[in-house]
C-alpha cells in the first residue's frame, strides 16, 4: 500500500493504547458476584483480545522496534506474553464455578497491568521518537492482519461479549430494540393513515 493509504489508517500506537483500554474496561466489568456465564463472558472477551493483541505486537511492532532499539521492555515483552498464554489456557481450562477461576484471572490481569504499565512508559514513547514515519504503515500492517485473525472467530467473540452483558443491560437492550421497532411500525401507519385522509 501507499504512504497515503497507510496515512488512513490509526498508528501502531494508537491500535495499541486502544486495546488496551479494551482489555482494561473489560476487566473493570468483572465481579467476583456475577453469574457464571457473566463471567466466562467476560473472561473469554479479555482472553480473546490479548491474544489477538499479543499476536500483533509480536509479528508486527516488536519487530520494527527491535530493529531500532534493544531495551529490557521489548526483551521480556514474549516471555510475559508467553506466561498471559499459560494463565489463558488454564482459565480456558476451567469453568467459572471453579474455586480457582477467580484468583487465575485476577493473576492474568496483575501480569497484565504490569505489562501494559512497561508498554505505555517505556516501549511507546520509544517507538514514537524512534520510528515515527513508520507508525500509520505499521498501523495499516497490525489493523489488516487483524482483520484475517478476528474475522474467523467473529462468532465467538460476539456470543462471549452477549454473554458478558448483565442480565440488565440485555433487558435494556431488548426495550430498545422493541420500542424502535414498535415506533417504525407506528411511523409507518401514521403515515399511510396520512396517506389515505388526504388522498395522496
């Protein structure tokens, strides 16, 4: 692709604070109280998107920025990666019922937080004063390769984030969703009734 096409896309930066925000309101979201299936929901929304997230950051930015730089965020940046996959096969492993499901994930996120800490301060402020010209094609890179890698699993990803929505929110949804319905179908008559008294 083009500078100007790559110009379209949002920087590696940018993908990269974005996910993490994801991952972090997610986690906010848990409630050691919630419905099992809550719960899974919300683990698996959390768990699905590191695993995207790490699997762009190490085809795609550690190797542009290891390429300019060599410190100790990007040297231990897989192994922490590696060790958020170990906690993710076992919370996979498990159900949310199990006496342990809660400790693993709150585990997950602590490594998590630690990781994104070094990331935010560190490796990204690197990246932008060190390669700055190549971030929007990096970004353009990281968005197209997660296209290839989200889009299989749109089913899963979509079913783990109904299930993560509260019980609440889902009946909320639900009277919106009628009341726009209701409201069209009533738009509708109104109109033809319109129609007809005036005869147009």
């Amino acid at each position: 692709m083009s500078r100007f096409t790559d110009s379209l896309f949002p920087s590696a930066i940018n993908l990269i604070r974005l996910d993490h925000t994801h991952v972090l309101a997610t986690f906010h979201q848990y409630e050691v109280d919630s419905r099992p299936t809550v719960k899974r929901g919300l683990v698996n929304t959390a768990c699905t998107a590191l695993e995207v997230h790490a699997q762009l950051e190490e085809e795609i930015f550690y190797p542009a920025v290891r390429a300019v730089a060599d410190n100790e965020a990007i040297r231990k940046s897989v192994p922490e990666h590696d060790e958020m996959r170990r906690l993710i096969g076992r919370l996979r492993a498990m159900e949310p019922t199990d006496a342990e499901y809660d400790s693993v994930f709150m585990e997950l996120m602590r490594d998590v937080l630690h990781h994104v800490a070094d990331e935010e301060t560190v490796l990204l402020p690197e990246a932008e004063r060190l390669i700055p010209d190549r971030l929007n094609e990096l970004g353009a890179a990281m968005t197209r390769r997660r296209l290839e890698l989200v889009v299989p699993r749109s089913g899963e990803i979509a079913g783990n984030m109904a299930r993560a929505m509260p019980g609440s929110t889902v009946a909320l949804l639900g009277v919106a969703v009628s009341g726009a319905c209701l409201a069209a179908w009533f738009g509708k008559r109104s109109r033809r009734s319109w129609q007809i008294r005036s005869g147009t």
